[in-house]
C-alpha cells in the first residue's frame, strides 16, 4: 500500500494531480504485467482465475466508503437517541 499524502486530502478535481495519478497508475501496472509475463507459464497466464477482475482498493478508497457509511446511519442512530431521550421525558413528566 502507498503512502497517503494527506496534502492532497480535501482538494478538488484538480486535473494536473489527476494527470499524475494516471501515468504512476499505468507505470504500475505496465510493470506488474511485465512481472506476471516473466514468473508466469504462457499457458497459466493465458488461463482463468487470474485476479484482474478484483477491485484495487487504496487506503483513501476505503476511508471513503468508511465515511460515507457513517453519512448513512449516524443520522439515524441520532434520531433513534433523541426519540429514545424524548419518550423519557415524557414518561417521567406525565
């Protein structure tokens, strides 16, 4: 896993960093191909179940999705506490 450069963090869609990504993007894997070429039987790479189909997560990917989870449910869990602490209220009130 690559170092995160939390410089970047927060910044928009800025075109001269998503160039960059792209071509170290490629870079790595024009060189993976290369090394599979190299360690790997003509006919195993020619083969199924060679892993290309699975997503490559990078660290700032998944603490994306982990964000965005908690957008999704803390609202709800706030509104589920505040009811809770309302009908308390009210319970001990009436």
């Amino acid at each position: 896993m690559k170092p995160v450069n939390f410089l970047k963090l927060g910044q928009g869609p800025r075109p001269d960093l998503l160039e960059e990504e792209l071509r170290q993007e490629e870079k790595r894997k024009a060189g993976q191909k290369e090394q599979q070429n190299r360690s790997e039987p003509a006919e195993k790479s020619a083969g199924k179940g060679t892993g290309e189909n699975r997503p490559d997560f990078e660290g700032k990917d998944i603490l994306a999705m982990i964000i965005a989870m908690f957008q999704l449910i803390l609202p709800w869990i706030a509104v589920g506490i505040l009811a809770y602490f309302l009908l308390m209220f009210l319970i001990t009130r009436i």
